[in-house]
C-alpha cells in the first residue's frame, strides 16, 4: 500500500523516498548541478516600448544578458542562432525583434516554425497573453480549418506552423500569400536542434525553397533560431538554413540546483525452478510506473518521458493502477501523452497539465521540446533518449520557477543505458553531440527540386541555392529521367499534380487505427511501424485501453481494431538481407577491413511471438504474409579474416554468435557517438557474406540515402568499437543478456549469441586498427 501525503519534498527528499522501496540502492551515481545566478541586461534601446511594457506586466523586468544580444543581432537583420539550455528563456530572443518590428512596420509579417503542433500552441498563447494590437498571431497546421486558413492568409502577420504545413500547403500555394512574402520580416525556426538526418535535410530544402519564393516576392527576411545547446550551434544552423549564422551560446539564465541521479533497475530473484535461466533486471517501464506512483502521491509534479508510444501508454496505465489501489480515483490525475492522439485528446491533456489537474505525465518525446510547462519538479526519463542533447533537453522540464528540481535517468536493460550509468563521465561534463544532416542527401535533394520545380521554374542561378554541383547533377538526372523537362526558362515539373514528398520520412501516409465495432478513429501509425505495431494479432495499446487488431489493410492505409484484455503482449519479428552496392571509403588492416558505403536492405517482417505478461514466457509464434520493403541507404561494415577469428580463438561453430553479439552491441553503443538512437540504425552480421567473402558485420542507416550516422561511426570506429568491447566484457552475466548483447529489435530472436566469442572478435578489430592508427 502506498504511503499517501501531501508534504511537499525536496529533490534530495523524493530522491531518498524513491531509494527507499528497495533493500539495494539502484543508484549509480548522483551529479549535483549547481544553482546560477542570472546576469541581466538593459532593453535594447530599438526594443518598442509597447513590447517591452507588455513584458514588464508580465514579469520579466529585464532581459537576460543572451536574450539581449541575440536579439540586438536579430534587429540588426543578422541571422542568429540562440543555443542556451532549456527554460533560458530562448523565445524572449526571437520574440523581442519580431514583434517590436510588427508593431513599428504595420505591414511586416513574420513566420514562425516549430517541430511539433504543442509547441506552436504553446507559443501562441505566450504571444497572445501580451495583449498587442496589430499581431494577430495564429496557428496554421493540420487542425486549422478551411475558414480559418483563409482568414489567417488574409490577416494574420505572425503565422505560427511547422515545416510539413510549410511545405505541403503554404510554398505549393505561394500565389495566395505572396502579399505575406513579399513583407516577411523574420523566420524563427525554434528548437532547431530537432532537425536531424533525413528529416532534418528535408528541411533545410523546404527552407531553401521559403527563401527563393519569398526572394520572388521581394521579401528577403532575417533567420532566428532556438536552439538546445549542441556541438557547433553555428554550424549546424548554417547547414540548416544555407545562410551564414552568428551563434549565441552562453548562457545568463539563473538557474536552479539540479539533483541528477543515474539508477539501474535490481536484478530479478532467479527462478528457482530453472537454474540455467540467465538474470534479467526488472523492466525500466515497471521501474519508472513505480517511481512515478510514488512521486504523485508525494504530491510532487512529475513528468515521465518513455521512448516509445506503447511505453508511455504502458506507463501510464501501471502508474493509474497502483495509485487507484492506494486512493480510489487518484489515478485520474495521470495521463498519457504521444503523437498520434487525435487533437482534442492533445488539447485536453495539455490544459490539465498546465492547470495542475494532473500530477503525473507519462509522455513520448513529443513533450521534450519547449512547451511551457509550468510548475514541474521531477522529471524521470525512462531509457537514454538517445543523445546527450534530448537528456539534458528533457531534464530541464522539471524546476519551478528556478527553484531546485530532480531529474532521474533510469536505465533500460540495454548494452548503452548499462554503459552510461556506469560511466557518468560519458555523460556529465562532455559536450553534447554534433547535429547530423545531409542536403546534399541524393534521395531528399532530387524529390526537393521537384517540388521546387513544382512551384517555379527552376532557373540555373537557383541551383547554387539548392547546392551547387550536387544540385545540377540531380536536376541533370531528373531531366533524363522525365521528371522535369528543360526550356529556355528553366526545368519544368512535368506532372499534373505535386511531387509526393514525406519529409519524416515515414514511407507513406499514416495508417489510421479504427475501431471495428464503432468505427471510431483511434489515432495513426506511421507506415514504416505499422508491419510492427498492426500486424494481424498485434496488441495495441490507446490511453491505457488495450485492443487487438484484427486486420492491416496497407493499401487503404487502415487496421481495424477491438477491444480485448489478453494476458500477452506480441513482438514482431523480421528478417533481413543486405547487399553491397559500393565502397565509398576503405581502411586495410591487414586480416580486418573497415569499410563505408552504399547498400540495399530488404526486409520483412515473416511473423510474431506471444509471450505471457509479467513472465516474458513466450506462448507461441505465428506467421504473418507482409511484403518485403526495400531500403537504399549507406553502412558502415568491418570484415576479419577466418584465420584471424582462429588465432583469437573464436572455433568456427561460435563464429555466427560472436559477430551477432558484437553487432547488436555496436548499434547498441553507437548513439555514445552520432546524434541517433538505436531504432534509426539496423544491422546484419553473417559467417560468410556473398558480397564480402568474409565474415562480415553491417551497421547502416535505417534512412533512404543514409542520415550521416553511418558516416559518423566510420569517422569514430576506433572509439565507437572500444566502447561497444567494454560495455560487454564489463556485463556480470556469463553468456549474454540485455544489458550486453541481446537486442529489443532482434528479428531472430536474439538466437545465436556467443558473448566470450563477441570481445574476442572485438579485441581482434581493435588491436588491427590500432596497428593502422599508430601507423
């Protein structure tokens, strides 16, 4: 029975409460991030009175020290980026110049561009509380109506979207807001940091294509960004933005103290029945229900970030259960949050978190970014999230108003999340990743310049725009290949309707997710998991209701679902084949050879397990017929000799497990390295390649064209693969288990696996490149 108060604690109070369910302290290590006070700064003297007045109402006496400067850069008409940590107070930047240039020029517009549909909302409200005449800001997405899209066309100067609106509704009808282009003052691109590979490079194309049509127009606006603190904000904005950019990174925010505290969920009671059975831990999902059990009943505001949409239903539903066996009704004030949910689902979460009507949040990333949420103390972040970046971004959504916060990372069972709580160097006092895109990504380049083509003419000097060489060698190839045709005017988009362009890169329109019974619309599934997530017999979850489905219908996009309480959950299961293309770049270590290239992946998904909730015992396997998806993309890959694996006295019956368990944990490690989680990489590894002739071990992108991660863990091999060897042979367990070897998204069951065999292979791959390096 939970102990039910309503005593206010501190972090390192709730922390001790949290221990406390436990004999053995699942902590790791605790950081302490100091409190810092803030440096303000004077107004602008160009900032309008009206603006700074309304911010004066609203609290903010002055701005802070980067505020100021990155908004005086702004003013200027000098593209910025911001990169300060969350809650620095990042939109004062951007909104300072724009709204003092909309009220001093009754004619200037401005556009604003966020990731997520919440944080325009988000902004929204902060702009319309200030009460300025003249904005008229508003929304303009995939729940804005007919009637509203054209009044916001005809009279709003300040239009809030995201790049997918921007590229499938506003460039492809540029005739009908030319008037708003031709006066575009500022594009703010806020949380910028969010576009990453293949998503990412498709944005830095629908932002080239906003600057030649708004050029057309005669606008010519000035850039401001928003983002996380990264590598090289600066960098990565201009990469983004193909404009040279000033960035701002150091922070004058107060800040409140920050208890971080790593935790690694105990190892289950063997089975007492079956001694062979390896040591699991317990599950970070049952781990984190319960930790946020505990924080709601303490009455302490807490958010739980959970890595996937199933996760943070599962979550959710956990957490309600146990609350409601303590204090009937108490899980009423607990939620879950993902994308998918339908608007008004969203909407009404929203208002109940920011009202204080919920306690508890179990959420996806989707509220990672910088929507205002107000009155966090803790926030628990189930799993790494992928990067450095992400954590930091999601630790910072707990604290109020400065005062001190708690913020718990607690490790799935996982070779990287094992690694990292063990190693809190690799996470306290490094530098945050790199962001990784790729304009010049084949497959976004040539589907971008149709679309460009599709809404003007191409003109030669427009391909520098679009990247110069690589620009016209795609636009050469489109034009033999009948997508565009030339004239003396330009390229032509050849086609009656749009290019169909899928910037997230989801393979085609969502599926909708209906319930048989009712058809009522549950939410979407993206293409590329509808094969995992609404197989025929899939469990699915949806605010904590569980539901089977009954039939996938991939060519109306559509499964159709009803509800049932099975005591199992299902996994599916694929299987993969990888084909060499070509070598992009090469290093010969004598028995090994490390290799970057291009590849073709297809897969399919050939069936799925039951296994009984609680107990993991898998019931059985059923087979499923889905078609097989094909995926050019770039790998990164290393062979060794036979002779080499012998001498490291890997015997040939343990070679095919001991390249398994190295790969999975190489994808695995991987995200210590490149800006990416494991779900955006795959992997093959085979005793025998045909394209190889060796046995060989495959990491590639899981993007059309690749993402750079690819290129990142080629760049990086020597690090990357010391610390894929140490995260295994530092593992208690003697033959291989999550936290090592074994893999969540294996689609052979994670069978075979030889984890002694797996250092030894690993030992020999470091040792030859060691050679090459001190070479």
């Amino acid at each position: 029975m939970l102990d039910v108060t309503s005593t206010a604690y501190s972090p390192a109070e709730l922390l001790h409460r949290f221990q406390a369910r436990t004999s053995e302290s699942p902590i790791t290590h605790v950081e302490h991030v100091p409190a810092r006070e803030g440096r303000p700064a004077p107004w602008p003297s160009w900032a309008s009175p009206e603006v700074v007045a309304a911010l004066n109402a609203h609290g903010i006496a002055r701005p802070w020290e980067h505020q100021a400067t990155a908004a005086s850069l702004a003013a200027e008409g000098i593209h910025v980026v911001v990169a300060t940590g969350t809650a620095s107070g990042k939109s004062l930047a951007y909104q300072l110049p724009v709204l003092s240039r909309l009220l001093g020029d009754d004619r200037a517009t401005a556009l604003y561009l966020s990731p997520t549909k919440a944080l325009a909302a988000d902004q929204l409200r902060a702009v319309a509380k200030l009460g300025l005449d003249g904005v008229r800001p508003a929304t303009y997405d995939g729940d804005t109506s007919r009637e509203e899209r054209e009044w916001i066309r005809q009279h709003s100067r300040l239009v809030l979207t995201n790049p997918d609106m921007l590229h499938h509704a506003l460039l492809p009808g540029h005739a009908r807001w030319g008037s708003f282009l031709r006066r575009l003052s500022y594009v703010v691109i806020d949380e910028c940091h969010a576009y990453r590979g293949v998503f990412g490079s498709h944005v830095a194309h629908v932002l080239r294509r906003l600057r030649r049509l708004a050029a057309r127009y005669g606008g010519s606006p000035t850039f401001v960004l928003a983002s996380a603190t990264s590598g090289d904000p600066a960098d990565a904005a201009s990469r983004l933005t193909g404009l040279p950019v000033t960035a701002v990174t150091t922070d004058a925010s107060p800040r409140g103290a920050t208890t971080f505290a790593l935790w690694e969920p105990p190892l289950l009671p063997a089975d007492p029945l079956d001694e062979n059975l390896p040591e699991v831990r317990r599950s970070a999902l049952s781990e984190t229900a319960d930790l946020l059990a505990d924080a709601v009943v303490a009455g302490t505001r807490t958010l739980a970030f959970i890595r996937s949409r199933r996760g943070a239903e599962v979550v959710a539903t956990m957490t309600r259960r146990s609350l409601d066996e303590a204090v009937p009704g108490l899980g009423d004030r607990v939620a879950a949050y993902r994308a998918g949910y339908l608007k008004e689902d969203r909407r009404q979460i929203e208002r109940a978190l920011l009202s204080g009507e919920l306690l508890g949040l179990a959420s996806t990333n989707a509220l990672e970014l910088g929507v205002d949420l107000v009155g966090l103390d803790a926030v628990l972040i189930c799993g790494y999230p992928g990067t450095r970046a992400s954590l930091w971004q999601q630790a910072g959504r707990a604290g109020r108003a400065g005062g001190e916060a708690l913020a718990v990372l607690i490790a799935r069972d996982d070779p990287l999340d094992t690694y990292l709580v063990h190693h809190p160097s690799a996470l306290f006092g490094r530098p945050v990743e790199v962001t990784v895109l790729d304009p010049a990504n084949p497959y976004v380049l040539g589907p971008q310049l149709c679309c460009a083509a599709s809404e003007a003419p191409l003109r030669a000097d427009d391909l520098e725009l679009f990247g110069g060489e690589a620009a016209r060698a795609a636009v050469d190839g489109l034009t033999t290949s009948g997508a565009l045709r030339k004239r003396p005017s330009g390229w032509y988009w050849t086609h009656p309707g749009r290019p169909d362009v899928d910037l997230r890169g989801a393979g085609g329109a969502p599926v909708s997710v209906v319930e048989s019974a009712t058809g009522r619309l549950l939410g979407t599934v993206d293409q590329s998991s509808s094969h995992f997530m609404l197989h025929t017999g899939a469990v699915y979850l949806h605010q904590g209701v569980t539901h089977l489905v009954d039939e996938l219908d991939l060519e109306d996009a559509v499964a159709l679902v009803h509800r049932a309480d099975p005591d199992w959950s299902t996994h599916a299961r694929d299987v993969t084949d990888v084909s060499v293309l070509g070598v992009r770049s090469h290093v010969d270590a004598g028995p090994v050879d490390l290799y970057l290239g291009d590849v073709e992946v297809a897969s399919q998904v050939v069936s799925y397990q039951r296994r009984r909730l609680g107990s993991g015992e898998v019931i059985d396997t059923k087979p499923l017929d889905l078609p097989v998806r094909e995926l050019r993309t770039v790998a990164v890959w290393f062979t060794v000799s036979p002779r080499a694996l012998g001498a490291a006295g890997v015997e040939p019956p343990d070679v095919p497990g001991a390249l398994h368990a190295a790969e999975h944990a190489a994808i695995g490690l991987l995200p210590l390295m490149a800006t990416c989680d494991r779900w955006d990489i795959g992997g093959l590894s085979t005793a025998n390649h045909v394209d190889t002739e060796a046995p060989t071990v495959f990491v590639y992108d899981g993007h059309p064209g690749g993402a750079g991660f690819a290129e990142r863990a080629y760049a990086t091999a020597a690090a990357w693969l010391a610390a894929t060897r140490e995260a295994i042979a530092a593992c208690g367990c003697e033959s291989g288990c999550p936290s090592c070897v074994q893999s969540p998204k294996c689609g052979n069951g994670n069978n075979p696996l030889h984890k002694p065999g797996a250092v030894r292979v690993l030992d020999t791959v470091l040792a030859a490149l060691g050679t090459v390096t001190a070479g």
